[in-house]
C-alpha cells in the first residue's frame, strides 16, 4: 500500500473522532503524540470512548491486548518513533499472538508536499516499510475525504485476527 502523491492536509479532529467511533472502538491505548492532540483532547473531553494514556508503546499494545481479551475493541494511538520503538511487541503480542487491533499512527515531522516513502524525515520515510516487513495493512489518511479507511482497517484487523494501521499524513486540525 503506497502512499498517495497528493499533498497531505489537516483532518479535523471531529472527522477522526467521528470515523473512530463508526469503526466501533471502546478504548483508544495512546503514547500521545502532539501530531494529534486536536483528537486526543476531543477524546479526553467526551469520554465516550476510554482513553488509556500509556508510558511505552509497548505497554500499549499489551494493555490494548487485554482489552481484546476482555472483550473490547481498542485502538493503539502512537507517532511513527513509536513504532520504531515497539516493533518487537508488535511482532510478538499483536502479529503472533493474533489480536486484532487498529493502530493509529502520527506522521510528525512530514513533509505533506511529499509522499512518506520520499520524505527528508527518515521515521516518516522508514514507517510504510517496517509495516511492509511485518505484512501489517495500512492507509494513509491524507484529508477529511480518507477517514473513511478508519473502519476499514478496522475491519481488516478483524479478519485477519491481526493489527492494521491507519497513518496520520498531517498534523490534525
């Protein structure tokens, strides 16, 4: 899954709350990432969804993975360092352990005239590659008009008993 070569613009937060909540999350598990704290701060102030803030990403992904066990249906909220950071637990809990959760991972940092691949910034540059590596699908929400591929991913992430992510392309509105 390649990104797009239009230029990448801000999603409001409203559209991505809204777009979270058609895809049926319970939980939103974060690292926060400036990149998207217009949404973190629509989360924390409707309560409707659970926002778990998080030390690790890694403490993330098992805490998102106990709410599946539970019975939930979270969303791990992290930027693309945190990626980097927490690839061996998305190797062993999220992949090998087949719990199906959605990722929502911030691009901070990238150039929007650029696609991520082709980006200065070697996390945004290396980010669609690592989930390449590890066969997690993904999309790249590049304007209001692509939070739709929230549900979708999600969806996904249920049928393959796995993760999917969704790239935040630029910073929120």
């Amino acid at each position: 899954m390649v990104g797009q070569a239009r230029r990448a613009e801000p999603i409001p937060a409203e559209a991505l709350y809204e777009a979270v909540r058609a895809a049926g999350v319970t939980d939103v598990v974060a690292v926060p990432d400036t990149h998207v704290r217009s949404l973190i701060a629509l989360m924390r102030e409707r309560g409707e969804m659970r926002f778990i803030q998080t030390a690790t990403e890694d403490e993330a992904i098992t805490l998102a993975a106990g709410l599946v066990v539970g019975g939930r249906r979270p969303m791990v909220q992290i930027q693309h360092a945190g990626l980097f950071a927490c690839v061996n637990h998305l190797r062993g809990v999220a992949i090998e352990g087949r719990f199906p959760l959605l990722f929502m991972i911030g691009l901070l940092n990238r150039d929007p005239e650029k696609a991520p691949r082709d980006n200065y910034d070697s996390m945004v540059r290396y980010t669609e590659p690592i989930l390449d590596v590890f066969e997690v699908p993904y999309y790249l929400l590049d304007g209001p008009e692509d939070v739709g591929q929230i549900e979708v991913a999600m969806q996904q992430a249920l049928e393959r008993n796995g993760p999917a992510a969704v790239l935040i392309g630029d910073q929120t509105a």
